[in-house]
C-alpha cells in the first residue's frame, strides 16, 4: 500500500494547494491513506475546527501536529474530541489530546505516533526515547508504525530514525518548511527523510509574507506574521509499503514549485 505524508499546510496558501493537487496526487500515486501535518494550517498558528473538516473532507485519514499545535484554541477541542488529530507524544500528561493513534485500515492496523525534538526548539518536553519506548512498550502493536518527527535538528532527526529502525516503519520530519533530499530506506527497514518540506505560498519565508519577516529580523519587534500570497507550492512523500511484510520499499519526494493558488 501507498501512503501519502505531506509536510506542514501553511495558512491559506497551503489550503489552496490541498484544494488544487490532492486529488491529482493521490489517484497517481494511488494512495491508500494520508498523513498531513496541520500545526499551521489556520494562519500559521494551529488547527482550526473548520480547517480540520478541510482536511477530512480532503481525504487525510490523520492529523499532526508540532510546536504551534497549541497556538489556536479550537485545536484544545478538536484534540480531546476527535481521535485522528495528534499532538507532540512528548508534552506533559497533564496536556490536552494524544500523541499516538492506531487506526484499523482494511485489517491492516496504522499507528501514527507524533514527537517533538528538543534542540533549538524551547519547548517543555519529555525525552522523545523514553516516550517511543513507553509507546512501543506499552500500546497495541501495528502491522505499520508512522512517526511524524517534528523537529529543527537534523542529527536529532536521522539518530532517531536510526534507533527504532527494527520496530518502526518510518520517521518522517517536520517543522523547518524545507524539503531535504536525504530521503531513504535504512538498512532496507525504515523509511526516512529529515524534512519533508512546506505546503504553502512559494514566495514566502517558510509560509509567511515576507516584508514582515524581514521587518521583524531587522526591527527584533514582535510583530504577528500572515501568509503570504500568490504561487504555491505542494510538499509531500509517498512511502511504498509491501502488502505481505508491511516493510517499506521505497519513499519518494513530491515537491511541487512555484504553482498557480
Ligand atoms: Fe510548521
Ligand atoms: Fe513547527
């Protein structure tokens, strides 16, 4: 089976591309379920309860998240009411929703497991390891394990994905908006790649309006960002899955530039 991961939607931008090319992509890669990274997806800050239906209704079987998951109020709601939309595995037990899901998919189960590094990041979170092996340890086994990585790091990111490569079937990155081209199968068990890349505005400072960017590097004011406008651009991978193994066989980048919104 195919699996379509697409990297961090960004605002309105991001929304016109899922709009434009979802459909497109997922009858050519003939995909069978979908991972979409949402932390950004209403202005940058959050998941909306109307964004959310607009991925549902764009066929995204499950939602994650990252460090701007807790930006937007609604996504407080939508983690403790839904059970296809993530959190960081990492935060506090005190904090709202979860961070790892199994979805039954025609017999096969699905677990996709969400984790936030810790350099660079200024989050309060737990070690990411200690919470993959508690999750390994102590959840319902899956014929197929995702984890969306969300992290700046790359070392942090490959060392992860080297450590589970016997008991995960990918580890995927997200969070810097920037497609790496590290994409690979390690040791013929698990799928990677550091970053898989923005679903936003092309012309754009990792999604946002770049005047405001700039602005706010060279003033050091705090200003708020808005999505930019105008071209787009589509970030994705499609991880290849042997139906009797369950290993993956190959992961392919998708990064569509420069596209009309
Ligand atoms: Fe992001
Ligand atoms: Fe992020």
């Amino acid at each position: 089976m195919n699996i379509l991961i697409i990297g961090d939607v960004y605002g309105h931008a991001g929304r016109a591309m899922i709009e434009k090319l979802i459909n497109d992509v997922i009858k050519v890669e003939k995909i069978s379920f979908v991972i979409c990274n949402a932390e950004n997806i209403t202005n940058g800050r959050g998941t909306s309860r109307e964004d959310y239906n607009f991925l549902k209704f764009h066929n995204v079987d499950v939602l994650t998240g990252g460090n701007h998951t807790f930006d937007h109020y609604e996504t407080f709601d939508l983690l403790q009411e839904k059970n296809d939309i993530l959190r960081p595995a990492n935060y506090n037990k005190f904090t709202p929703g979860k961070g790892t899901v199994l979805i039954n998919f025609a017999g096969i189960k699905i677990r996709v497991t969400n984790l936030l590094g810790r350099t660079f990041m200024n989050q309060n979170t737990n070690n990411f390891y200690e919470v993959m092996d508690d999750i390994l340890e102590n959840e319902e086994k899956a014929n197929i394990h995702i984890v969306d990585f969300h992290g700046e790091a790359s070392s942090e990111k490959i060392a992860f994905a080297h450590n589970y490569k016997n008991q995960l079937t990918a580890v995927v990155g997200t969070h810097t908006h920037v497609q790496t081209a590290d994409d690979q199968i390690i040791d013929e068990k698990l799928a990677y790649i550091t970053d898989i890349g923005l679903t936003g505005a092309f012309h754009s400072i990792i999604g946002a309006n770049t005047k405001e960017v700039i602005y706010r590097e060279k003033t050091g004011m705090p200003i708020r960002l808005r999505t930019a406008d105008g071209n787009g651009q589509f970030c994705a991978v499609v991880i290849k899955i042997d139906n009797n193994t369950y290993k993956p066989t190959e992961i392919k980048r998708i990064y569509l530039k420069n596209v009309a919104a």
